[in-house]
C-alpha cells in the first residue's frame, strides 16, 4: 500500500517545501522616503504573509505524517493538506492585492515610518508561492482519492477472498462421495477408543484386589 501512496506522498512533501522555501525570499521591494533620505525596503513572504510560511510547515508534516499512517489517516492528511493550499492561495492573494499594506509593519519597524509614502514593488516570488500553493492543494485531493483506491481495492481482494472461501462446492461433493468410507473410519476408531477405555478400567479393577493385571499377557 505505501508503494502505491509513495509518488503523491513525495510530491506533496515537495510541494509544501517548495511553498515554504518561497517565503524565505523577498516578496516586496518597497522604496520609502525617510526625513533624512529614500530607503529601500527588502520585505520577506515570511513577513508579509506569515500564514504561508506556516501553512507550508504544516502541509509538510502532514506529507511526512501520511506516509506513516494507513488509509484513514492518508485522506485526513489529503483535506488538511488541500485546505492548507487553498488558505495559501488566498494569502498570497491578499498580499498582492495590496502590498503597500503587507509591507509596510516590516517597512515601520526598518525606518520607523508608518502609513509615509513611497513605492512597493512585487517581486515574482509571490506568484511562485501562487503556484506551489495551488500544487499543494492539488496534492491534498490526489492523497484522498489515492486513499480512497487503495481501500477499494482491499475491500476487492477481500470480497474474492470470502468468495473464494465460501465457494465450497466441489470440495462438498467429494466429502458425500467418500461419506460412507469416512463414517467407516470413525466407527473402527470409536471402537477401538471404547476397547482400550474398557481395558483400562480392567487393569485398574485388577490392581484394587491386588492382583497382576500383566498375569495373563
């Protein structure tokens, strides 16, 4: 079964490093005019959109997490990890719809200019993160639908198993052809089982009077 889940597992882990990795870089050039002169501001994912850098984590030991666990798990791992693309997709979305606001508590706390004016410029990093992100969430689908088979196809080889089981009816036929030679066979061994119980207690009865029950052998 984890040869089977094996190529989206990895994938998925792929996927979420590579969202990960994308908020380590920057994400927004912003240009601020200070009362002394302009600064450049160099804002990381990891700053302006800290819910992907968690998401990304998250989607990563869940990946990791799956590869460990069985079909139940795999497809509680598939929706944590399609929810946590998705949520991606929508910060990064967030963030370039309105850089000027994702930048600027990192451009505050470098400059110490809150709300000034300037320029915030988009690098191409955020729509890396855009693409991951979606890949990710792709993955997630793929790891409960690759669940979803592969208990199918237990479920399948059981149903075989127990029709295989069940289907008895040769085996049913020869036992009523031998029926009469089997019924001989118990008899004589009953017999003999009786015989030697009926010996025994004689032996026994001998050895209370005191006699040799090996007299007579």
């Amino acid at each position: 079964m984890l040869r089977r889940t094996a190529p989206a597992v990895l994938i998925t882990l792929l996927c979420a490093l590579a969202l990960f990795g994308t908020t380590a870089v920057a994400w927004i050039h912003a240009e601020v005019t200070t009362s002394l002169q302009p600064v450049t501001v160099d804002v990381k994912g990891t700053d302006a959109a800290p819910a992907v850098t968690a998401l990304g984590l998250v989607a990563a030991v869940a990946a990791v997490a799956s590869a460990l666990g069985g079909r139940v798990l795999r497809t509680v791992v598939g929706a944590v990890v399609a929810l946590a693309g998705a949520g991606a997709v929508a910060s990064v979305l967030a963030v370039t719809a309105d850089p000027r606001a994702a930048a600027q508590p990192t451009v505050g706390d470098q400059t110490g200019v809150i709300n000034g004016g300037g320029e915030y410029a988009l690098t191409g990093w955020p729509w890396a993160a855009v693409a991951a992100a979606v890949l990710l969430a792709l993955c997630g689908v793929w790891l409960v639908l690759v669940a979803q088979h592969v208990r199918r196809r237990v479920s399948q080889r059981y149903d075989r198993a127990a029709v295989t089981g069940t289907g008895a009816g040769p085996a049913e036929g020869d036992a009523g052809v031998s029926g009469p030679r089997a019924a001989g066979a118990a008899a004589s061994a009953g017999e003999t089982q009786a015989a030697e119980h009926a010996d025994d207690i004689d032996t026994w009865d001998a050895l209370t009077r005191g006699e040799d029950p090996t007299r007579n052998t």
